[in-house]
C-alpha cells in the first residue's frame, strides 16, 4: 500500500531516501556540505528523531531543505508535502525512483498526509481517497526467435518460462492513478513480458524507460517462485528480481525474490522456509543498493540464520546480478565452487578444528591402548536412519567394515556378509565417525576394510574421522557441518556412518537430547538424500531398543539390525528388528563366522526356516506376555493396535502377527466373549 508509512517501513524510517538523492559519502549524525548549492560550511546534518520515529535533515545554513524525507524530496522536485495532490506525487516519486513496488490493492494511492510540516504551522490531517478499482488487459503471444534469445543469454530455458508462468505479452491495457486509460504494444526492440498470478500480472520491460508495472492484486506478500519450491531442499537463494530466480532455476539451484530489494522480507515465509532448507542465502546485485539492501536483511534475519553471498563482479549495469553472472559464461559448477568457498569461510573454525582428527592413512599414529570399539553399519535407503544394534564381541565392527567394503570395492567379488550393497560408482563423500575407538584401532580396522574392498590404497571420497579427542558438545556441529562441505565437494554423499550416536549426547535417557539428536540426523538424511547409519551400542530388550535415545532411533528409522552371537559362540548373527516396509520377523536370519585362512569374517549362508519361524514364535510370544500383562483381554481392533504400538510395524503386519499368534495358541478366543482374546498357553 502506497502511504507514508509504509514507505518508511520499506526505507529504514526514511534513511534510504535519503541516501538515495544526497549524493558524497556522508554519515548519519555528522555535519557535511550540502551538495545542492555552493555550500561552504558544513552545516547539514541527518539524525534519528527518536520522537517521530523517523530520519531527518536539518540545514542550518539553508532551512528550506530541512525535514523529513518527504519535506526534502518535495523540495527537490518544487512539490509541498502540504498539498494533497503534491503529497502524493512524491510518495509516487519516491516509490518509483527507489523500485519500492507499493501499490494499493485496486493500484489506486493511499495518501497519508504528514501531521507537521517544517514550514507551515500543524495542519488537519487529510482524509484518504476512496479507493478505485484499476482494471488491466493483457494479450498473450507466442515467444519470438528473438526473445528467447533475450532470455537464453541467461541460460533460461523454455521450460522453465512456462513453470513460473512467464508470458510474451502482445500488448498489456490499463489505467494511470488518474483514470486515464494507456497501452503497451510488444515490438522487436521493445518487447513486453508479464510474471502471471492468479489475481495479478507484473509487467516487465527489458529495454523501455518504464521497466516493471503492476496489474491486478499483488498482495502484502508477493513472492516469486514459492509456489515451485521442492518440499525439502539444500540451498534457497533469495534474489533482487524474477530473472534471477529463472536463471538460478535453470541452473538447478532454488530461488525465491520479494518486489524489490528495498521490499522487507515477510519473517513469517523465512521462518517456514527455514524448516524446509539448510541454507537461506541472500544473493542480491553487487551494486549499492544491492550491497545495503542485502546487509540489512542479514541483520534483520540473523536470528534465522540467513547468510549472504556476494557474487564477484564489478557492479556496473551490465555486471552486478546473478544473471549476469550466467550471461559472461560462468556455469553451475563455478557457482557451486563460490558456495563452497563461502562454506569454507563459514566453517573455517570447525574445519581447522576437525583436520587433525581426519585419519591419514599413509601416516600410521602412534601406537596407544588398545580399546575395545565397534562400528557402525550402513544399510537403508536414501533420506532414512538406519540403525545397527547389539553387545560387545558380536562382530559388528567386522560386519560393518564389510559394508564399506562393498561400497568402495570395483570388483563384484567382494564378500559383504549376507548384505548386498549399491558400489559408489559415482564417487559420492562416504563419511566415518567413531565416538569410542581410539586412533589406531580405527586405522587398522580401516586397512581390514581396504583388504576386504580389494583396494591398495585408500579412495579420496572415503573419510574416517576419530572424534575421541573433541567434546561432546562439539561432535554434532562437527558432524553436521562436515557433511554439509563434503556434500557439494563430491556432489553427493553415498552414506554416513555414525559410531557411538549415545555419545553425542550427555546422557542416553534424556529425552530432549535424545529427540534433538535423531531429529537433526533425519532432518540432514533428507535435506542430503542419504543414509545415515546409527550405530547404538545397547544391547536390544527383545524386539524392542533400550532408553529414550534407543526408541526414538526405533521411531524414526527405515529398520534396525541387531548382531547377536549364535548358540554356536563363534557364529554371529544378523536379526532385523524393525522394517518399516514389512515384518522383520520375515527377514532371513543372516549367519557369519570367522575364517583363519582368509583372516576375516566370510558369510555361511542364512539360518532355516524353521530356525527363523522358531524366532518369530518366540519374540511374539515374549510381545504377547508384555500385552496381557495391562489387561486381561482385548478386542481384534485393541490387540492390533498395541501390537503396532509397541513392535512399530504397520496395520497389515500386526494383522499378520494375529493369525501368526493364533494357528500357535499363543493367544486364543475367549469362550465366554467370542469378540475377545487372551493370552494362550505360553
């Protein structure tokens, strides 16, 4: 809305104004010349009238230009702020000349006259016009040879025009603020564009004195490219304009811009976005008002963690936005290399921090106590936890190294224990944390890895780091900030081994810690499209994980795994314990053992079904004890229920577990009630 008011909202309370038409390079609260006339004193000054709540000028030389910034643009221009139709005029003026973009819902203007001017004496306040309703017309055409050259210089392509309904206008109608009716005709050297809403259209002339223009109901709100915004992202550029957003756009990345860089930007939509992407990042034109604009958005959304980027070039027309970025040549991958440059700087302390802890394995550490430690295992899909349970001694150290293997081998004959793994042929980041091990176990289990992947040496996407030596407090950031490097470094992570997740908390059994941890893990699977392997040392209570940190691991993850020792102690084996897409009762049982030929564990096939179906009986036998426990019987609709409450499978497997239970006599119908169960002779 076009008022007093909102234009010093837009303006930091008038100061922007003022930075506009002042020209030098003057400060806030200390005298200068005025530029306007042969002024040999300096006598002007600009100050916070905390008062008003606005900047003001004040000449004591001359005090004609003394003022608000309305008083000193009415000034300049021969208006008086006094005057209705003159108060207007300059709130036109400053809204076009600073590319505010505020218009009234109807485009009419709403004049909101100053209660005191400088230099007439208190005036009544002015009564606002009844708005008017400002009808416009446009006439779509096909896109031309020619103007899609326009937009292909900027590496905007046909399709992205059509999904962020851009539109060649053959001609755009309208009205002036007084009613009189005008009309734009698309020619070759003056060709009309429109950004289409749906109760809105906003004009855009490339290469005519009147660039942009409004039709229709903008709203308080207007954002362009939110509506084509993926439900979950990495990285959300806001820009000064549409075409910055078509460029980055078909460039892969995801952009969203406000009406103008001047426009304040709407909290609210930072906030939500914010849950929606790792990174919100200002890129706005390098030039002034671009570079003042873009700070104080930063330090208005810091609290919401919103960086800035600025692009290298010079600021001149023809080289100050992303698109023209694009337009000299510069492709995806140089602008990736500046985000990474910017991460660098971002992280430079995490990253210094977290180099000596990156494993060198041409460079042995120095023998220490050995401690005993076990690793973590990768296996789920992408944007899920996968989490890998089970006591000491059980062989997951060796069960997960022969994960890694897999992912890292370029041969198929590797053998991964039962488990078939996607191999990294695109080289994407493999990340190892271990919270427990010391230095040089994980070195040697890393060199057990590389003889399993039948690799001499060990691949450059492949990083190990040891955590022992960082605080608790600080692995999470340093995890989290690591992944976010790695992931534009190699363009992708394959997956992620976490070793030890209780010790990123200060306790296991605190709930908050506890859902903050699995939530961020979650939240970094998805944003990243990976999978990340929790490793929890607990040693699992049936079906069930012990401690809040252990259930809500069970919450979230696609499935858990439980390595357990066989009745034959050199046998381990491989249970699954959840499986969010079936029952893990169903899941074969996978056997391993150790081989002193060949010096490392090696797969010996799957237990029988009989042995499996054995397994089942028991644990729903053991689920069955625990439900009967709470009451004495229940309905079909309340056994189902609290089967898929406390094993997390969905309706249809509990359904399955029933009949299961039943052609068992693990639970059975009650005589008297035909409509309940009870518990069967168990």
């Amino acid at each position: 809305m076009l008022n007093k008011d909102e234009i010093l909202n837009r303006t930091s309370n008038g100061l922007d104004v003022f930075k506009h038409y002042i020209p030098g390079q003057w400060r806030v609260g200390r005298n200068f010349l005025n530029p306007f006339y042969e002024d040999k004193k300096a006598s002007c000054n600009i100050y916070f009238d905390r008062r008003k709540g606005c900047y003001r000028f004040k000449d004591f030389g001359n005090d004609a230009y003394s003022g608000d910034c309305f008083d000193f643009v009415g000034h300049l221009k021969g208006l008086h702020c006094n005057i209705p139709n003159d108060f207007v005029k300059i709130l036109e003026l400053i809204n076009q000349e600073l590319s505010l973009g505020l218009e009234n819902d109807n485009h009419s203007f709403t004049l909101s006259v100053p209660t005191k001017s400088v230099k007439t004496m208190e005036q009544p306040e002015q009564p606002e016009p009844v708005k008017r309703n400002k009808p416009y017309f446009i006439e779509q055409q096909s896109f031309s040879a020619k103007e899609m050259s326009f937009w292909q210089q900027y590496g905007i392509t046909s399709g992205i025009l059509k999904s962020y309904k851009v539109a060649s206008l053959k001609e755009f109608k309208s009205e002036s603020n007084e009613g009189k009716p005008f009309c734009f005709i698309s020619t070759d050297s003056e060709p009309v564009f429109g950004y289409v809403g749906k109760r809105h259209v906003k004009i855009y002339r490339p290469f005519s004195e009147i660039r942009f223009l409004y039709g229709g109901n903008l709203g308080d709100n207007y954002c362009f490219g939110l509506e084509q915004l993926p439900a979950k992202g990495d990285i959300l550029f806001i820009t000064g304009g549409e075409k910055d957003v078509l460029s980055l756009a078909s460039h892969s990345c995801h952009a969203i811009c406000f009406n103008s860089e001047t426009s304040n930007i709407p909290r609210n939509i930072i906030q939500k976005l914010s849950y929606r992407f790792k990174h919100i990042i200002l890129l706005y034109d390098v030039d002034k008002t671009g570079l003042e604009a873009s700070f104080r958005h930063e330090r208005e959304l810091s609290n919401l963690g919103v960086k800035r980027l600025i692009l290298p070039l010079l600021g001149t027309k023809q080289e100050k936005d992303i698109s023209d970025y694009f337009k000299l040549g510069n492709t995806r991958e140089n602008f990736i290399r500046l985000f990474i440059d910017f991460l660098d700087n971002l992280y430079s302390e995490t990253m210094a921090i977290l180099k000596p802890c990156e494993v060198d394995f041409s460079n042995p550490p120095i023998q220490s106590e050995k401690i005993i430690s076990i690793n973590d295992v990768p296996l789920g899909t992408q944007g899920n936890l996968f989490g890998i349970t089970g006591g000491e001694g059980t062989g997951k150290s060796n069960y997960v190294g022969s994960l890694i293997a897999g992912a890292i081998r370029k041969l198929d004959t590797v053998d991964t224990l039962g488990t078939i793994i996607q191999a990294n042929k695109s080289e994407k980041a493999i990340l190892l944390y271990d919270t427990e091990q010391s230095e040089m176990q994980l070195y040697k289990n890393i060199a057990s890895i590389l003889k399993r992947g039948k690799s001499k040496t060990m691949p450059h996407y492949f990083k190990a780091y040891c955590l022992t030596s960082i605080s608790r407090k600080d692995r999470m950031q340093a995890i989290v900030q690591s992944m976010d490097r790695f992931y534009y470094q190699y363009n992708g992570i394959h997956f992620v081994i976490i070793d030890g997740i209780a010790d990123l908390v200060r306790c296991a059994n605190d709930e908050a810690e506890s859902v903050g941890v699995i939530d961020e893990l979650y939240r970094l699977a998805g944003i990243y499209k990976t999978c990340i392997i929790c490793v929890l040392h607990f040693v699992p209570n049936g079906m069930k994980l012990r401690g809040h940190l252990g259930s809500e691991l069970q919450r979230k993850a696609a499935a858990i795994l439980s390595i357990e020792k066989d009745e034959e102690p050199q046998i381990s084996v491989v249970k699954a314990l959840k499986v969010r897409d079936g029952s893990p009762l169903d899941v074969p049982l996978v056997q391993f053992t150790w081989d002193r030929e060949k010096a490392m564990h090696v797969f010996i096939g799957e237990k029988s079904k009989a042995e499996k179906e054995k397994r089942k009986e028991t644990e729903l036998a053991s689920v069955a004890r625990v439900i009967f426990n709470e009451a004495e019987h229940y309905t079909y609709v309340a056994l189902c229920e609290q089967i898929q409450d406390i094993l997390e499978v969905k309706e249809r497997t509990a359904k399955s577990y029933i009949k299961f239970m039943r052609d068992r006599k693990i639970i059975m119908k009650d005589l008297s009630n035909m409509n309940y169960f009870i518990i069967g002779n168990i």
